[in-house]
C-alpha cells in the first residue's frame, strides 16, 4: 500500500514535479493542497497526461484552518511536503503584512494538524534568501543565516525555520 504525502503547493513548479516523481514511482501517493493564487488549476490534468495517474488537489487557502482540517480528516498521511506560500520578494516589500499572514499561520496550520493527526514527517522549503545577499556560496544547512532579512518574504522564511525546529523539538 503506497504511503500519502500531502504537498502543499502542490500545482507549483516544486510541486507538481515531486507529484510526478511519486506517480511514477510504487511508494507514496500525493495529495495537494493548492488554491492557484501561484500556479495553474491545469497542473493535475498535465501530470495525468504524463503519467496516466491523477493526483487529488484540494483547492483551499491553508489560511482556512476548519478547511484544512478536512484534508487531515479524509487521509492518513505519511508525510507533510511544506512549499505553499507567497514567494515575491518585491511584492513581500510591497505588502509585508500580507506575506507575515499568509506564510506563518498557513505554517502553524499545517504544524497543528500535522501533530494532532501523528503525521511523522515533514519537509519544510526554505530559502537561500534566509542567508542574506552577502553569504559566501555555496551556501548549506550549516551556512550562517543572516541577522538582519532583506525582505519580508525571507523573513518569513526564517521565522518558518525556526517555528519547524521549535515543533519538532517539542
């Protein structure tokens, strides 16, 4: 019996093609969380045509936390695939309140359910951004993060990182 993995953001670029990767292979099944506002609503038929095997999308905003909860209610997951979140650096800029909203609590939502329905794995995509403009490349894991983010949208990243090591030590 193959394992599900939700992706979240999982009719992005990232995601659509680890969705492919696991239609293809005997092991894990994906199901997605993507409400479009990044990617295209066509990505699951355009895996289909690829692979003769469709993957389930939710199309909610994790913001919608009851929603979310239907998902975890529905499936038992193996795994959790973190990638959903707005992405632009100009635009987390522009509206950083936005970027604060949408990446974190979209982050402790998933977190929430992940704990409360015992999904034992979890990736979570950061950013080289969270490194800063000056780190010497190329960066890994153990690269210095900057004190000081050029963006909101790093920011989040950071905080996200943090958040992700705070659960998993908990």
């Amino acid at each position: 019996m193959k394992k599900k993995v939700l992706i979240t953001g999982g009719c992005g670029y990232i995601g659509s093609q680890i969705a492919l990767e696991m239609l293809r292979g005997d092991k894990f099944e994906p199901v997605s969380i993507d409400n479009f506002c990044n990617s295209s609503s066509t990505i699951p038929d355009q895996v289909q045509n690829l692979t003769g095997k469709r993957y389930k999308n939710y199309n909610i905003n994790l913001l919608a936390s009851e929603a979310l909860r239907v998902v975890f209610e529905e499936h038992e997951f193996y795994g959790l695939i973190h990638l959903a979140a707005l992405k632009s650096i100009p635009q987390s800029l522009k509206y950083p309140l936005k970027y604060y909203e949408n990446n974190i609590i979209s982050l402790t939502n998933v977190l929430k359910y992940c704990h409360e329905f015992k999904v034992p794995k979890l990736v979570f995509s950061s950013s080289c951004s969270v490194y800063g403009a000056e780190a010497e490349f190329p960066v890994d894991e153990q690269s210095p993060v900057a004190d000081r983010q050029a963006s909101s949208y790093s920011n989040t990243k950071k905080i996200g990182e943090e958040i992700v090591r705070d659960f998993s030590a908990g």
